[in-house]
C-alpha cells in the first residue's frame, strides 16, 4: 500500500493521469446527481392511471357545471405555469348512438367544434390517435390565448370513450417545449384499466 510520501514519487504524468481521473470521477458523480429524475406521484382511479412529476400540486376539485364531465383529479405546477386535468363523462355514448356515429368520431367532432367557442385565439396543432393499453384514444394538440389576452397555452387534450363513458385528460403548459416533454413522459404512463 502507498503511503503519501510514495504519491509525491511518482511521476508527473501519472500524478496528471491521477488527477484527471479523479476530477473526470466527479464530474460524472456531479452530472449524475444533477440529472436525476425528479420524483414522481400517482394517480389511479377506477379505470385511469398515469404517473406525473411531485413538484405538481392537487387542487380541489370543482363542483361541475351541469352537463358537463365530472373532473376526478386537477393538478397545477409553476414555473412554468401548467397543469393536468382528468375528467369523467357518463354515458357519454348516448349522443353516438343516437346519431349512429363511431363513438371516438362523434367525440372528436364535439371536441373540435366546441374548442373555439371556449379558448380564445384557437389555433389546432393535429389530431391523431393511438392506442393505449388496447383502447384507441384521440390527441388533439392545440394552442390559445390566455386570460391576460397576451399569454399562448398550449393543450395536449386526450379523448378516452371507455364503454358508454368517456374520460378527458387536458395537459396544458405556458412553455410548449414542457408540454411536449410532460405529455410524452404523462401518456406513455398511462394505463387504461378495463
């Protein structure tokens, strides 16, 4: 074993390979701990779950409107400004099936009329579907002009029809680089319990 008095014998290129070693060990120790990910919550209801960052908060859920879905968890976050919303519709199905429509696609089409009338300055990004734990869901992205008529938000809204139900899960972000970094890691956590 080397004592100090030994390390002082050593040349100064393995005293410089010793050093860059050590300063090259903690810069990767450094990096590693800064880029941990950050901690998480989770959210199950009956038929929904999914996985978001602790720095979210839950909010109290509001009394619905009448006619309007009921929302079963509703989390904000600063910084920048964004939240999550999961909302639950009864029977959903019954105005799909009066009009002897596919459920998803009468979904779709309410959700694309309705936006404009309830978001200032709407401007659609895309519609697309996917599957989700063997259930086809809708991905409407879009953006609007917030309260302060100044600010864009930027929406990635899920449509879920679940037998006669339907769930809707709005992510929404001041900073479109977050939404787009929270809703992939949010919807590849999703699960659909059937």
């Amino acid at each position: 074993m080397r004592t100090i008095r030994d390390l002082r014998n050593l040349s100064k290129k393995t005293a410089l390979i010793l050093a860059g070693l050590v300063i090259a060990a903690l810069a990767v120790g450094g990096y590693l701990i800064s880029n941990k990910s950050p901690a998480t919550e989770a959210f199950q209801s009956e038929h929904i779950s999914f996985v978001y960052s602790q720095d979210y908060q839950k909010q109290p859920i509001p009394a619905p409107a009448t006619d309007s879905p009921q929302t079963l968890v509703l989390l904000r976050a600063l910084e920048p400004a964004r939240s999550i919303q999961l909302s639950f519709e009864k029977d959903a199905k019954t105005g799909a099936s009066l009009t002897k429509q596919n459920f998803l696609d009468f979904l779709e089409a309410n959700a694309e009329s309705g936006f404009p009338r309830f978001y200032n300055g709407f401007s659609k990004e895309k519609i697309e579907r996917r599957q989700v734990s063997g259930v086809e869901i809708s991905d409407f992205r879009f953006s609007y002009t917030g309260k302060d008529n100044q600010t864009p938000v930027f929406i990635d809204y899920l449509i879920i029809p679940l037998g006669n139900d339907a769930y809707y899960m709005t992510i929404q972000s001041t900073d479109k680089q977050n939404l787009d970094s929270e809703s992939s890691k949010l919807i590849s956590s999703l699960k659909i319990l059937k």
